[in-house]
C-alpha cells in the first residue's frame, strides 16, 4: 500500500501526496506544490521558508527537535505544533500524517 501524507497549502486547500520512506516534509510538498518561497535553502535547516504546523494527532509521533531547527522556529506565527519540513524525516510511522504550511 502506498505511504501518503496530507498537506493544507496557503489558500487553505487539503492535497494528498503518496511518499517514500526516507524523503521529507519539505521534498514531497516542493516537489508536488512548488509554493513560492518554499524550501530557499534546499533543505538544509538554514532558511526557514519551510515551516510547516504538524496536526496535533501527529507531533508526539516526531523525532525531538534539535537545537538548529529551533534556532530557526523563532517567528511571531510559530506555535506548539511548528516544526521545519525538512527536518521531519518521512517513515510508514508516518503514512497519514496532515501538516498545514505555514
């Protein structure tokens, strides 16, 4: 069965993307979306164009966030729930999991 993850973009419609283990956040929605300003950086957790808010079903599920990632999550429109999309590793844990981009 196909692994899918669930992504609200800015105008607020709900799209659903198949994934492969080991991509992340960021490539499936770059690579399916290609919003503007999106992933500037490349994915290497020095940018922040990729926050996404993770569904709170969803977050306890994720690997902790490191010190880099947090240095970059320090906007006014972070929450709980934000994390950086190319810093959640996709895993079959994962399949159905919703993010909306910030």
């Amino acid at each position: 069965m196909n692994k899918q993850i669930i992504v609200i973009d800015r105008e607020h419609n709900r799209h659903t993307f198949e994934f492969t283990e080991g991509q992340t956040i960021a490539s499936v929605i770059k690579t399916n979306l290609s919003p503007g300003n999106y992933m500037m950086c490349g994915g290497c957790c020095s940018c922040a164009t990729c926050h996404v808010y993770v569904d709170q079903a969803w977050i306890s599920k994720l690997q902790p966030m490191d010190e880099d990632e947090s240095d970059l999550l320090y906007e006014d429109h972070v929450n709980e729930y934000s994390r950086l999309g190319c810093q959640i590793v996709l895993t079959d844990e994962l399949d159905g999991i919703e993010v909306k981009i910030a």
